[in-house]
C-alpha cells in the first residue's frame, strides 16, 4: 500500500525508483495505490514517469488506484496535466482506477475502490451500501479510500480491511 507520495514536492524519481525496487525484493501480492501519488504541483513529465515506475513493480494480482483529494484538483493552481492525461499514464503503466467499483479479484477477495469524498466531479461518489449490494461476507473485502471514512459504517457492511491514505 502506497499513498500520499506527492512526486516531485516530497521525493524525486530516483527516490521513488528506490523504493519500488525494494518493494519488488518483497514479491508482492498486490499493490494499491491509495490517492495523492501526485498533485496539482506535479509536473505532467513527473506524473507520466511516476505513473511508469509504480506500474513496472511486478505484482501477482495488479496494481490498484484510488483517487485521493489532490490528483485531479488545482487547491495550488492550474495543474500542469488534465484528468485524462492522467488516466492515459495510469493505463499506460498497467494501472487500474477503481472508482466507486467492485471487482472480484480472486474467488475470496474483493476490492471495493472509491471515489474521493472531495471529488466535485459530474456524478456524485455512490454509497458503500450502494456499491455492496451484492458483495458476499464471506469473502474477504477490501475496501480502498483515500480519506478514513465511515470506518464503523463500513465494518457493518462487513469490510474486513479498509485502506486509506489522506
């Protein structure tokens, strides 16, 4: 699990090269990416490579996204890329944005993505009771939210994990 990374405000890319190598020693499972890798101060060359080496940690079940309050928002200024050049980076790199979505990852775990409760887009962020209807309990849920939300409504709705950054 990765959030909050900021590129090009907090660390530079050999750092982050660094730390993907070093989370690739470890073989992972799965890696998520829980909102705010980079913001309105990043540079739209620092997004695409961010993006590229996050993607290149090999992964047996994939790699995650999670928007967070900063990736598609100008709290600064005018950001140096759009929503889409974004998204285009994060395919790119093999990425998957889970945006108030389900999948099915395995045959017992389920990720369960949000979309930021910050996010004024065109459609608003959908309910947890909206999104798992349907879900079973025996599964294990993951649930991925950039802000730690509604973390006893959630429980109730029989989320075992809740990731979030923020």
């Amino acid at each position: 699990f990765i959030s909050d990374l900021h590129a090009g405000l907090t660390l530079d890319s050999e750092d982050l090269q660094q730390y993907a190598r070093e989370i690739a020693a470890l073989q992972p499972d799965l890696v998520i990416l829980g909102g705010d890798i980079v913001d309105e101060g990043t540079s739209l060359e620092c997004m695409q490579l961010s993006f590229q080496i996050l993607g290149d940690i090999p992964s047996e079940l994939g790699t995650f996204y999670v928007y967070g309050n900063h990736d598609r928002s100008n709290h600064w200024g005018e950001c140096d890329y759009t929503t889409e050049q974004l998204d285009a980076a994060m395919a790119e790199a093999g990425i998957q944005v889970l945006s108030d979505e389900v999948l099915q990852l395995t045959e017992d775990l389920v990720l369960v993505g949000r979309e930021d409760a910050s996010f004024g887009g065109d459609r608003e962020r959908l309910s947890a009771e909206q999104l798992m209807k349907g879900v079973s309990k025996e599964d294990f849920i993951l649930l991925l939210d950039h802000q730690p939300l509604e973390l006893g409504n959630n429980r109730e709705l029989g989320v075992d994990l809740q990731l979030s950054g923020h």
